[in-house]
C-alpha cells in the first residue's frame, strides 16, 4: 500500500466513523467535515476529480449543518 492509498484509506474511514457519531455532539459533525475535506483532496490527488468535487460539497454541507446545530 502506498502513502496516497493509506491516506485516503484514513480519510474515508474518519468520515464513516465522524458521521456515524454525529448525533453525540456537534464536533462530531466539524469532524466529518474536516474527514470529507481530506477525503477531497485524496480524490483530486489521485486523480479521480468527480470524487473530489462531491467530497468537497459534503464538507460544505457539514460545515453549514455544524453551523445550523450551533446556533
């Protein structure tokens, strides 16, 4: 497994694990949206740029939903 493989394996496995504890807390949600930010990058660094894009609107998705729960 190279370093660009383990990252991205790293990135996606925090964004299941950040999602799936959401309902615990607010950061949970700040968390996911920092796990989909470096789950973009590691599809536009490997090249599959669609992924990348959707990976960076989930993170604008979570950042305005911890937006939403914090106000």
């Amino acid at each position: 497994m190279d370093l660009l493989t383990a990252f991205g394996l790293v990135a996606v496995t925090a964004m299941l694990v950040t999602y799936a504890l959401e309902s615990r807390s607010h950061w949970f949600t700040l968390a996911f949206a920092v796990a989909c930010l470096f789950g973009s990058l590691y599809g536009f660094l490997q090249g599959a740029w669609p992924f990348g894009m959707i990976e960076a609107i989930w993170a604008c998705v979570a950042l305005w939903r911890w937006r939403a729960r914090m106000g």
